[in-house]
C-alpha cells in the first residue's frame, strides 16, 4: 500500500515549480546575458521580476494583471516592435494557447540576437482550463516549435511526477488515488543565433 503521506512529504522537499524554472532559466542567462529586457508571457500575478533584477521587466498577458502589463495576445501582437527583448519566460501558458505554433513563431520575432528563450509547460497534468485547456508537450515538441532558435536544452522534469494534483474545480479524469497524480513538466531553453 503506497504511504500518501509519506509521498507529499518527500514533494514538500523539493523547490516549486517556479523556483525550478527560475534556477534553470538563470543558468542559462548568466552564461549569455548581463541585463537588458524581460518579457515575461502570462505572469497573472506572480511576475518574476524579483528573480532577475539586472533586466527591465514587462509582462503580456490578455488582460492587465500588473502595472507593466503589454495587453496582448501572444499568437498575434503585431503592436510589439521585433527585436524587443533579450530574455522571454514563460511558464504554464503553452498549454493554454490554441494555436501555440502562432505563439513560438511571435516570440521568435520579438526575441534579439543572442536572446534567450525560456519555456515551461506540461507533458501530463490534470484537465486544467484556464480558461482553456489544449495541449500537452513533450521536449521535443517544443522544440520543433522553436525551429529556428539554437536549442540549449529540452528536458523533462519529473520532480512532481506522483504529486497529489486534485485542486477544487479540477476535472476527471482521477487515478485509484482520486487525484491526477502523473504531473511531468517539459522545459525548452533556446537562444536566438
């Protein structure tokens, strides 16, 4: 019989999802980059801009959710200058999107040479509308995605793999546990060549 508690207990151990992207995302910026601007797609209202003080910090997102919001959609916002940004996260959007090919193709023109691209999604998570649900991703999707970048890395990371996931609201289906508990995050970081 699996020890539930024992099972949280060994997740609690372990840094956040965002605190995980944070520290793969820096490894690469400080190897490429000293500052510059920071795109960050879909921050709703816990933006990263404290983990990267050296960067002038923007947020797009479809509605204004922070003070530098660029309301926007990322499959299409024609409105922002190319070649805007030296450094573009996001975390938790691209299974949101419903053209997410449209998304890659706009990061791609508002990223500078020698810019740095992070993404952070799912390969499989619960049924989580947001207010849609579409897709999942592995490391090489999402990678074909962003042909044209130089890849410097596409991972999985498995951390929250047997993660009680059940959230109120959330939608079947569930395992023998009553939750969806396969959660198995994809990483894609590129940089503009």
């Amino acid at each position: 019989m699996l020890d539930l508690e024992l099972l949280e207990e060994k997740h609690k151990k372990h840094p956040g999802r965002t605190q995980r992207c944070v520290k793969l995302a820096k490894e690469y910026v400080q190897l490429y980059l000293k500052g510059g601007r920071l795109l960050e797609v879909g921050a709703q209202h816990k933006p990263v801009s404290k983990y990267f003080p050296e960067f002038e910090y923007a947020n797009m997102d479809i509605r204004k959710t922070l003070e530098n919001t660029i309301i926007g959609d990322i499959t299409s916002c024609q409105h922002v200058m190319s070649q805007s940004f030296d450094f573009i996260f996001s975390v938790d959007v691209f299974e949101h999107l419903r053209k997410p090919w449209k998304a890659a193709d706009e990061i791609k023109r508002l990223i500078k040479p020698g810019g740095i691209v992070f993404i952070s999604t799912v390969f499989s998570w619960r049924y989580h509308p947001s207010p849609i649900d579409f897709w999942r991703f592995s490391p090489a999707g999402l990678e074909s995605l962003f042909e044209g970048l130089e890849t410097l890395e596409a991972s999985w990371d498995y951390v929250e793999r047997r993660r009680q996931s059940k959230l109120a609201g959330a939608h079947e289906p569930l395992d023998e546990l009553k939750g969806w508990r396969e959660n198995i995050r994809v990483n894609y970081v590129g940089i503009c060549r």
